[in-house]
C-alpha cells in the first residue's frame, strides 16, 4: 500500500506542476504533498498501528481531493467544500496562507470523515479500529500546519492587529476542524443502515464546511507576491 501513497503524491506533484505557481489550488497542493510526504515516511518507519490500513485511508483521503481537482477542471461541480477555494483561487487579494488553510478546511472538514468511512467499508473494519491511526495522521497534518502558518503567514509589519488577515486565520483552528471530523464519522457511521439520514448528513456537512471555506477566503486587501519557501507555497 506504500506504492498506493507514492502514487497518489506523484499525481499531487503533477496537479502542482500544471498550474501557476501563485494559484491557490497549486498553494494547497504543495501543503498537502509535503503532508503526504511525511505520512509516506511514517508508514515506512512503521510508526502506524496498522500500517495497511493507515495507507488505506491516506490513499481514500488524498483521492477525495484529486477527484475534486478533476471535477472541477472537467467543468463539473466539485463538492460545496472546494467551490471557495476554485473560485477564489486567482483572486489577487487572497494570500497564500488563506489558500492553505481553505484547503485545509476543505480537506480535514469534509474529506476526511468520509475518507475513513470508505476505509471501513473497504477493509470491513468498524470505526474504532482506525481511531489509533486517524489520530496518526491528525498528527502530521498538526505539524504541517503550524510550519505553514509560520511560512505563509506575512512578516510582522503587515501583520498588524487590525489586519483582516490575522482574524480570519485567527479564527479557525486545526484541532477543533479534526474533532468535528471524528464526530462527524462517528455520527455518519450510526447512520449507515439510514440512507436517506446520511445522505442529509453529509450534504450539511458539506455546505457547512464549504461555508467557513468562504470565511477562510475573505480578500485582506494586499495583493501577494510569490517567493519560494520550504513547503513549495509562495508567500507574501
């Protein structure tokens, strides 16, 4: 399953290369390669509880971005989640942090719940023998998080505490988005036996989501400038 994560990273790099490298999709994907990198890593170093099942999910995960990505630049309509970030992705008052973490957003809020439900019925496992590993990988994307915020996030004297930029990203934290995504499994998971309940379900989370993205997105007002850095994302 290790080939599984390799490929899937190879597809993230290619989905970065065809893009410019300010746009905000191109942002995210670059974050969520150097993710997918450590997690790589990790599985390698047998740092999982179950190494297959971990791959697993972080192949279920990953693929749930990719397939937006395709379904957007096919012209269908991707998840409510990633519309934001497809539609402001261009948008020259909109820093590259904010990008990031829309994608994080996105990624965490919606996918990821979804993501291990698929794990369970693929590999016929009940929801508590993935929490070991879901909270694994919750760890990798912590770490990640916060060397993207210290990277993306712009230099002292733009960021000013009357900046819009420091209460929108101020606003919206990691931890809470992967406590509200274990919830949102354990709820989606009671309901399996219930289509129409879970169906219901899943489409409020994805508005709901989708929501905080547009938040995440609001233009500070200072158009960014690229420059490269160690996660790949341009910074301003």
């Amino acid at each position: 399953m290790t080939t599984d994560v390799a490929a899937v990273l190879e597809r993230m790099r290619a989905t970065d290369a065809g893009l410019p490298y300010g746009d905000g999709v191109a942002v995210f994907t670059r974050v969520y390669a150097s993710v997918t990198e450590e997690v790589e890593r990790r599985l390698a170093g047998g740092d999982f509880a179950d190494r297959v099942v971990a791959a697993r999910l972080a192949v279920r995960f990953a693929g749930r971005f990719l397939a937006a990505v395709e379904d957007d630049a096919a012209g269908r309509r991707p998840p409510a989640c990633w519309r934001p970030l497809f539609a402001m992705r261009a948008h020259p008052g909109v820093r590259p942090l904010q990008f990031a973490l829309a994608g994080v957003n996105a990624h965490v809020g919606h996918d990821l719940a979804l993501a291990v439900l698929d794990t369970c019925r693929a590999t016929g496992l009940g929801l508590a023998a993935l929490e070991a590993d879901f909270d694994r990988i919750g760890e990798v994307l912590t770490a990640i998080e916060e060397r993207v915020r210290e990277e993306l996030m712009p230099g002292p004297d733009l960021l000013e505490a009357a900046d819009p930029l420091t209460h929108v990203v101020g606003c919206w934290s990691l931890a809470r988005a992967r406590d509200a995504a274990w919830a949102a499994a354990r709820l989606l998971w009671a309901l399996r036996g219930s289509p129409a309940a879970y169906d219901e379900c899943v489409s409020r989370l994805d508005a709901g989501v989708g929501l905080v993205g547009r938040l995440l997105l609001t233009p500070a007002g200072c158009p960014r400038q690229s420059s490269g850095s160690s996660t790949g994302a341009s910074s301003s």
